[in-house]
C-alpha cells in the first residue's frame, strides 16, 4: 500500500516503564513524521509513579478499554484527552486500561533531540 505505514500492536514488544504499566512504541518519530504513537496498558490497580508532566510536547490520548482515572475524573473508552505542553496529571486505572496516545513532536524538537544524541 503506497504511502501508508501499517503496525500491529501485539507484534511490537511491550516494555514496562512503572509497576503494572507497560508500553509499545507503535512508531516513532522521523524528520518526514515527528509524531510518536505509542500504546501504553494499565494493569488493574496500576497508579503513574509520580506525575506525569508534558514537558516536550502535547499528548493526544484516546481510551480504548477499561477505565483511565486523573485529577480530570474517570475517562472512558471513546474518550479523546488531549494534554497540552506544560500540563501534568497522576493517571492510575482501578480495573486497568489500555491506551493509544500520540505525541505530535514538533520538526524543531525532532531537530533538537538529532543533534543532542550526536553530541
């Protein structure tokens, strides 16, 4: 398929980044496409060690299962949360969650980020 990128999430290996909480890095960011897209799972009980700050760039959320709880309130399957750079929450899932985030990196970031890892 010319011009489409395909990827299949239980095909990308899951890494664990905090008790109960794992992460597929579904694509990561390039100079034609500074996005990364990820799906992270929340297994139940699973509480974000610390807060979760968005320093570098939004972060675009969508629930896809379960149910994501915040300062915000619960978030349910459907919903979109969109976190704008400079905003911080503490997400936690009592029955657990899984959910496909984008966070749409600016090409002056990307371009930052290349020349700090070639120094």
């Amino acid at each position: 398929m010319s011009g489409f990128e395909l990827c299949r999430a239980t095909d990308v290996p899951a890494r664990g980044i905090s008790q109960g909480i794992e992460v597929r890095v579904l694509r990561e960011p390039t100079d034609q496409f500074p996005s990364q897209i990820v799906e992270v799972s929340l297994a139940p009980g699973a509480v974000w060690d610390g807060v979760d700050e968005h320093t570098d760039a939004h972060e675009i959320v969508r629930v896809v299962s379960g149910v994501l709880s915040d300062e915000n309130g619960d978030h349910r399957p459907g919903t979109v949360i969109v976190g704008h750079r400079g905003s911080r929450h503490t997400p936690r899932s009592a029955e657990g969650c899984v959910l496909f985030v984008v966070y749409p990196y600016t090409e002056q970031w990307l371009s930052r980020q290349t020349r700090l890892a070639a120094a």
